[in-house]
C-alpha cells in the first residue's frame, strides 16, 4: 500500500498543529462554535446525541496491520473499546473527548492517518472496490488513481468551501462493487480501442434525500487528463452549485436542473481552458503504482490439495468458504472476509481485541493489509487457500466468521438515534431484532443474496434507497415508523428502490421483513435471486402480503 | 484600520463607497454593478480605484477593465461560502490580474492560507486579534498536493 514520504508526513502533522490551535482556540472562548463547527468538520469531529464523534479515514479501505493497531489503542485509550467501519471505507470512535482529539489525531499521524476531510461540504476520501488488485474481472487497478486523487484532493484550496459533501469513488473492475453511480463523481477504469486505460466518468449521483443515479458525462477520459477533468467539475460545481438551500446544493441537483447536456457543455468549456501543461505524466502515474505492486506470492500456492480434503471434512468451514470468500486472480489464493456482522452485534462495529487479533492475522495470512469493504465488514485480500482453515478456526473464537457475507443478515446499518443527532428512528435495535427473527443459518443461505440497508433517518447514511430490500426510518409524531423499499441496486445495474407501501410501525418492521422474505421463496423461480424476482413481478405480490392485516 | 498585505502589516487608504454615496477623494472601492453603470466617471477619478466582488458577482465581467482596477476586493457574505476561492483564481489564472486582491467581510483567519494558495494577497481582519492569527495563519502549511496560484 502506499507509504509516505517526508512530505505526506509533514502535511498531517502540520494538519494536526493546526486543529490542535483551533481546538485550544475554541476552548479559550476565541473561536465561536459556528466557526469551529467548520473546521472540526474538516477534521471528521461530529458533535452527537451523547458525545463528539470522530471519523477517520480509510484511504479507499487500505489499512495495515500497525494502523489497526493503532485503532485498537485509540479505541481503549480515548473510547469505550470499539469502533465502526462505514459505507464509506472510513472509521468512526463514537466515545472520544473533544479536549482528546488533537492527541488521537497525532496518533493517527504516527501512522499516516488522518481524519482531514471526513466531514464537511469539501472532497471526501475517496472510496474503491474492496477487491482492488485481486479480483479476476479488473480492467486495471483503481488503487494508484485512488491515491492519485486522494492527494489531489487533500488541501485543495479552491474546492474546502463547496456547497455540499463532495464524494468520490473508482471502480476498475467489470462489476461495480464501490457504488460508483451513487456518488457524486463515479470512475470506472476502462480501456479504449487501443488498449490504452482511461475513464468512463459519471457525475450526479447520489443518494440521501433525493437518490439520484450518476449520468455519464465522459464516456473516454484519457488518464492524462484525469485530474484537470476533475478540476473543471469541481469549479462548476462550486462557483455554480445552489448554496440557497442545504437540501438542493448537492451536485446531482445542479445537473438534473442544469441538464446534463448544458452541465458537460460547461464543463468542457472550462476544461479545454485549463487542460494543457497540467497533465498527469505517466512517470507519475508509474511512480504511484510503485506502491502498489503485487506482493510476494507463493508460485505453488495451486498445487494446493488440503482446501479441498478440509471443506469436504469440515461442512462449517465449506460453508464459510462459500460465503465469505471471494475468487483471486492469482491461482491457490482467495480474498478472506471478516464479518462485522455477528447477530448480536451491531453491523459494523469491532472491538479494540478484535482489532488486534485481525492485525496479528493480517500478519499471518495476508501481507499485514486488511481492507474495509462498502458494506462494513473487512476483507483479507490475499490469503493462501491452504491457510484459509487455520484463518477461519482463528476468526470463528472471536466472532469475525459469521457465514453471512451477501446475505440478510449481512446489513448496511447506520449508527441511527442511538448515536446520530440527525436519526429520527433507532437502527441498530431493528437489526438485532431481523438477526434473532432470521437465526436459521441455512434458512438465510436458502434465500442467498439480498441486500438489507437501514438507515434512521432521511440522510440515508446506510444507503436504503439501493438496498434491494431499503429500511428507512422516520418520525411521525413523535414515533418511530419505518418505510420499505424493494428493488434497489448500487451495482452495474444500478436502481432506486420502489416504495412498498405506508410505513409500517417499530414492532411491525421485523414482521414485514420475514413476511417478504416468505414472498420470494414461495415464488421464486429456480436459481432467481431476490433483486431478479422483484424485477419479473414487481412489488404488488410483497405488498399484499405485508398489509395483508391491515 | 491595519490591514495584511504580501504578510506585512500596513495602514489601510482604502474607504469603500455604497452605490448612493458620492464619490470621495482618494482611494475608493466601488461594486461591480457601480463599476460597470459609472466606469467614465470612474475613470477620471484622481485616486486610485478598486473594486468590490461578492460571491455572486462574476469576475468575468470585470476581464476587460482590469488594467485600470488597482484592488479587488473580495467580500465574503459567509465564510462557508467557498465561490469567492474560485474567483480569486479566476481573477489570476483566467485574467491574468497583478494587482492587490484583498479578502474582508466574514471569513475566518483560519482560511488564510486556502486564500492565499488561490491568489488572495491581502487579508481585512474584522477584528484586531485575528491580525496575529492571520498572520501565523499565512504560514500553516510548508508543503502542498496540487497546483493553484501560489
């Protein structure tokens, strides 16, 4: 993965002095709380219903054995032993001291991590596939442009004060597993006639309030051009995105209002103003990818024949095989996930133990990476299949193996009114209540892949609006209800779920879950997935089901 | 008032003029909208002329007229209102002007550094304390990722 040099270094540590003068400003009565919001943003602190929150980044989910070390130590130094991975790559501590957080991000920077740009209307970290480098479908690798735009993006001084977030993700395989076309800028790595790579660039996508699919506006950006492309968006974009109204000054809004076709118009015309003697050189480029190389593989890791003789002996770790594992492009290796979905968990969150004990595995079994995947579990992306055995027995003690990689019980799950000022409804309790309904293993393996997003409020953190079954809650009157939406898809094809129905209330949302998943297997054809069978019929025959009592 | 400009602290000479007051001796900042409706009258003005942008004027407008343009002022309505970043490099890169660009109004000296990375070369403080921030402020970041202005 990438290692910084002197002057990455230098950049967060001076990051860090500066937020460390703005805290100690703010805390002398110098800085007022509107202003200092600002900038703790910037900075990834979020006040909360019960304490700050912090989010650190995961640079497009790349994070090594010391860093997760490294989170542990923050998580029982300044938090109440845990954290949580989001859709976004990022790490959240729910617990820390406003007073602590110029310390924890010296720690962070003692790793080179960092916080800056995790919050606020400024570029965000960017996010990628979690199977970056290793997947058998890649066109190219997306990680060297990920850090390409990550420093690109970092600082920028034109573009901190946007009208709102600004979001970017790259996805360099043929299936689109980093929700590319939600994302206010969406990159797939392609390549043209002659081979060369380049990108098909998406922009006004989004999800949140409005959920709007990203239109393609470059169907061939050469790689030289990538970033004054990007440039010329972001200055539209700021100098031209509504600031009237915080619920209409994402990006998608001013291209749906624009047009696409005027919005790239625009866009090309400040770009060809800018686009020469800024290219990206392919030294640099080449340069970038240096971090990135491919590490050490066993060259006889497919002549392999113990896997086979233990999934055969061992159904349990056959199973988890099946469901938490994903295909390698080197032969005898797969990619190993860890479930942060254990049933009595909630989805997402880790221990400080945990943390440790996957850093220590890392070591053993995959180069001391681990990745954080969009739907909050992590990943080892480069494990021997002869050790994915001992990998599974060390993972199932400490209840990172849970078999549900894919499946209902593998939820998108925001931290809602348990945590987020913003919630209107709690989340986390209605996930643990769906786990208890769903308990039978083969049960939730018989209904196979089905996405499951929750979020507790409109701002649609879990993304429910492209759950193929969306939980949404929302307060009426005082009370939690909860809407469904079937059919939505963040992939390839990608799709805004359709509404059920009247929102059902608290006690009820399990019930309805459990009734739409009896819907589908009693109607499903053979080998149709859910998303597939919601598409042949539509959402009449779940409807009726589910309001049947009403 | 004392105002920053290229890091030093000097006097300010400038008085900015509403769209209904007379014109004053001396060095005065008038809106784009005075600029373009008064520009011959402007003109045989004895002292030196700048000019006021907000975040929703265009600098576009002003492309022609910046030779005669001494100051550019760039009034910030809202420190969170990030459009006045882009004109400043409008006004630089696009326009090519030389001349003093200085931010007032309701920024914070916390954005400085952003400010001057895109060309602002001269900071208003609305209060007297925030002269030493800015200035620290000036000096925050020694390195950087991606090319602007400065």
């Amino acid at each position: 993965m990438y290692q910084y040099n002197q002057d990455d270094q230098t950049l967060i540590d001076e990051r860090v002095a500066q937020f460390r003068d703005q805290t100690d400003r703010y805390l002398k009565g110098e800085l007022g709380a509107d202003q200092f919001r600002a900038l703790r943003l910037r900075n990834g602190l979020y006040v909360q219903t019960h304490a700050p929150m912090l989010r650190v980044a995961g640079p497009y989910g790349l994070i090594s054995s010391n860093q997760l070390r490294k989170l542990a130590h923050i998580a029982r130094t300044y938090d109440k032993n845990y954290c949580h991975f989001t859709t976004r790559q990022n790490v959240q501590f729910n617990w820390p001291e406003l007073e602590k957080v110029p310390d924890i991000l010296a720690e962070l920077a003692s790793v080179q991590m960092h916080a800056i740009q995790t919050s606020g209307n400024c570029m965000r970290n960017t996010s990628t596939d979690h199977l970056a480098g290793v997947c058998p479908d890649e066109i190219a690798d997306p990680r060297p442009y990920c850090e390409i735009i990550r420093q690109w993006t970092t600082l920028h001084p034109e573009f901190d004060y946007l009208p709102r977030k600004f979001k970017i993700a790259v996805s360099g395989a043929t299936h689109d597993r980093a929700a590319t076309q939600f994302h206010d800028i969406g990159l797939h790595l392609v390549k043209n006639a002659s081979g060369e790579v380049g990108f098909k660039v998406f922009v006004g996508g989004g999800l949140g309030r409005t959920p709007i699919i990203g239109q393609v506006i470059k169907p061939f950006l050469e790689q030289k051009h990538l970033l004054s492309y990007l440039e010329a968006i972001l200055r539209i974009y700021n100098l031209f995105g509504r600031r009237d109204n915080m619920y209409k000054a994402r990006i998608k809004i001013l291209v749906k209002e624009t047009g696409l076709e005027k919005f790239s118009d625009m866009v090309d015309a400040e770009w060809q103003l800018i686009r020469d003697g800024r290219e990206l050189t392919s030294e640099r480029v080449e340069q970038i990818k240096a971090h990135f190389i491919p590490p050490a593989y066993a060259a006889d890791a497919g002549s392999d024949t113990s896997f086979a003789d233990l999934q055969a002996k061992h159904p349990a770790f056959a199973t988890w095989v099946k469901h938490n594992t994903a295909a390698h492009k080197i032969p005898g290796y797969r990619a190993a996930f860890v479930s942060l979905k254990a049933p009595d968990s909630p989805p997402g969150d880790i221990t400080d133990t945990q943390l440790d004990a996957v850093a220590e595995l890392a070591d053993r079994f995959s180069f001391g990476e681990v990745r954080s995947t969009h739907r909050q579990n992590l990943i080892f992306a480069d494990v021997k299949q002869a050790d994915l055995y001992d990998l599974w027995q060390a993972l199932e003690p400490l209840k990172l193996a849970t078999p549900n990689i894919g499946t209902v019980t593998d939820m998108i799950c925001c931290p809602g009114l348990d945590f987020c000022s913003l919630a209107n409804a709690s989340s986390i309790g209605i996930a643990k209540e769906i786990n208890e309904a769903l308990d039978d293993l083969d049960y939730i393996h018989d209904i196979g892949d089905l996405k499951v997003n929750m979020s507790g409020c409109m701002n649609g953190c879990a993304h429910q609006s492209v759950g193929h079954i969306g939980i949404l809650g929302v307060d009426k009157k005082g009370t939690e209800w909860y809407q469904l939406t079937l059919g939505g898809s963040s992939e390839n094809e990608a799709a805004i779920g359709e509404r059920l129905g009247p929102a059902v209330a608290k006690d009820e949302v399990t019930n309805a879950i459990t009734t739409i998943l009896d819907v589908y297997i009693k109607n499903r054809l053979a080998e149709e997935s859910f998303l597939d069978m919601v598409k042949r019929v539509g959402i009449t025959p779940f409807k009726e089901q589910v309001y049947a009592s009403h | 008032m004392q105002v920053i400009k290229d890091k030093q602290i000097i006097a300010n000479t400038w008085t900015y003029l509403t769209d209904d007051e007379p014109l004053l001796t001396g060095d005065v900042i008038v809106s784009v909208q005075r600029w373009l409706q008064d520009k011959s009258a402007l003109l045989a003005h004895e002292g030196k002329i700048g000019v006021r942008v907000t975040s929703t004027d265009a600098v576009a407008d002003l492309a022609n007229d910046l030779q005669h343009i001494e100051l550019i002022e760039l009034n910030f309505p809202a420190f969170a209102d990030g459009r006045l970043f882009s004109q400043a490099w409008l006004l630089r890169e696009r326009y090519h002007y030389h001349g003093e660009i200085r931010a007032t109004g309701n920024y914070l000296p916390d954005q400085v550094f952003y400010l001057s990375r895109v060309g602002v070369n001269a900071f208003s403080p609305s209060r007297v304390e925030d002269i030493t921030t800015t200035l620290a402020g000036l000096n925050t970041f020694t390195v950087k990722y991606q090319p602007s202005v400065n």
